[in-house]
C-alpha cells in the first residue's frame, strides 16, 4: 500500500492511495484537496485519466463542503429542547480575563456559556472552539443518558445494572456511545 500526491491549481493536493482491497477508483474531495484510493493495480494514467473525466464534479463537491463549513464565533450557538450551548464576551459577566486565550465556563443544568476574551481571534482558535463544543456535548450527555435509560428502564419494567459509564466517540462518519456494564437483567 503506497501513496503518492501532488498540487492541482484548481483541486488542491491530490493524493492518490494505494490498497489492495480497492476494486474500483474512489475519490473523496476535501476542503483541501481530493484523496483517491485505488487498487496497486491501477496505473497512474488511469488515475489521471479519471480524475480529468470527474473534475467538474469534484470541484462543485470542494465548493459545496467549503461553503458548508461551520465558522465558530461569538454569535454561535447550539440550542435544543434539553441543552443549550453559546458564546459571550467576557465583559457581559464581568470577567476579566488574563490572556485572549482564556475561557470562563458557566454551566447550569442544560445550559453552558462559555465566556471568552473580547481580543479572542476566532479565525485561529477554530480547532480548539470545536474541542471545547465536543466537551461540553459530552459532558451533558453523561449528565443526561443516565437519567433518561433509568426512566425508560421504569417505565417498560426493566432492571438494570445502575453503575455504568459512558463513552462517546466522534468519529469521521458518526458518534458512536458506548455504555459499559449495562446490563438488562
């Protein structure tokens, strides 16, 4: 299994992977490029040869995720029935904050604020504001699943063992929660 890449002007970085268990050419475009994965088989011309044949198509696809793509400032926030999640200036609760970088956290049963320098640059924090969001997520997850399985579990009769814990994942495609140790009895 080998991997190869190159710069395209209007693609980005291409990166062409080779596995063994590829039957077919697939290619998943990025924000930042295309990655193809195809069989070792495969020669490169094919592979260019493909890439030229779906262009069009992958560069709409590149523009779409990259017009998609969720920009985390003061004004976001995530608000549903059980949680809600936002920004606020430090100033608004009279927080003086050390560094740009600092944060306040304010939590209440379904609800966190999180409080955040005036001078915060956004732009730059993007990977750590989505860091702190999965937090906060998780954190009221283990907060709520607990509860909510103990009221199902009354209501429909079951018996269960009541010391678990609680995972979450957050992989590419999809969260995944395990709960450990729990037993229907």
């Amino acid at each position: 299994m080998g991997e190869s890449s190159w710069y395209d002007s209007e693609l980005g970085t291409i990166t062409v992977v080779r596995n063994v268990r590829a039957r077919n050419i697939i290619m998943r475009p990025s924000a930042e490029g295309v990655r193809i994965t195809c069989s070792p088989l495969a020669s490169i011309a094919l592979v260019r040869e493909t890439l030229e044949k779906f262009r069009q198509r992958l560069a709409d696809k590149q523009a779409r995720i990259q017009h998609e793509k969720t920009v985390i400032d003061s004004a976001f926030s995530i608000r549903t029935d059980l949680l809600e999640i936002g920004f606020a200036s430090a100033e608004q609760y009279n927080k003086t904050l050390l560094h740009p970088g600092q944060v306040y956290i304010k939590r209440d049963e379904g609800q966190s604020l999180l409080y955040l320098s005036p001078q915060t640059d956004f732009a730059r924090m993007q990977d750590w504001l989505k860091t702190a969001l999965i937090g906060e997520l998780r954190l009221h997850a283990k907060r709520y699943l607990p509860r909510r399985i103990a009221e199902i579990a009354r209501a429909y009769g079951f018996k269960y063992s009541a010391t678990f814990w609680c995972q979450i994942f957050e992989p590419v495609t999809q969260w995944i929660i395990h709960i450990h140790r729990f037993f229907w009895i």
